[in-house]
C-alpha cells in the first residue's frame, strides 16, 4: 500500500524516532482510512520506560509549518504492554483498530 497518508505517518514515525531514543518500535495502527484527510493518522509506539497505563491516545491537529498535513493519534505502551496487545490479554480496541505495517527510522 502507498499513498500520500502512509508516506506522513511514515516521516511522522522518523521524526519521531529522532527526538525519543526511547522508542523501539513504531507501528501504523489500522485502518488508515486515506480518503479521509479528516481521520488521523495513528501510530503505536513502544517505548522503553513508557508508564504502563493501557491505550491512551494523544490526539494531535495537523502542522502544516511542520509538514504534517493530516491530525494523528499516539499510542505510547511499554514493550510489555505491546506483548500483551500481541498476546491479546490486552485489547487495541478502540475503533476495532489493529496493529498494522512496522515503520522503521
């Protein structure tokens, strides 16, 4: 899949892994919805150090001055937490979102 929504979620992931050295993975949560320039772009990003708190999403406007076209959504977990999304003992269930493509630095 590429599309103009997937290339922001991915400069967003870059970005972001450049000012968190904490971070250890970055993953699109689905569905992206790309026709929508209205829905975000949501990300799960499994921090070192996070607060085990379950899915708190962080809900971002657009930043235009800052090439961010579309709003977005963070998930931060802890690398447990994200083990227990992955074992399903911990639902992402908002909006029957999934863990979906690994965006990489």
């Amino acid at each position: 899949m590429s599309s103009l929504k997937l290339e922001a979620a991915r400069s967003l992931a870059k970005s972001h892994y450049r000012v968190d050295r904490q971070i250890r993975q970055i993953h699109l949560i689905e569905p992206l919805h790309d026709q929508d320039p209205n829905e975000p772009i949501r990300l799960l990003e499994v921090v070192e150090g996070a607060l085990e708190c379950g899915i708190v999403p962080i809900a971002f406007t657009p930043d235009p001055d800052h090439g961010i076209e579309y709003p977005s959504v963070i998930v931060e977990v802890s690398p447990t937490e994200f083990d227990k999304i992955q074992d399903g003992t911990m639902p992402l269930t908002h909006e029957n979102w999934t863990i979906g493509q690994e965006l990489f630095a």
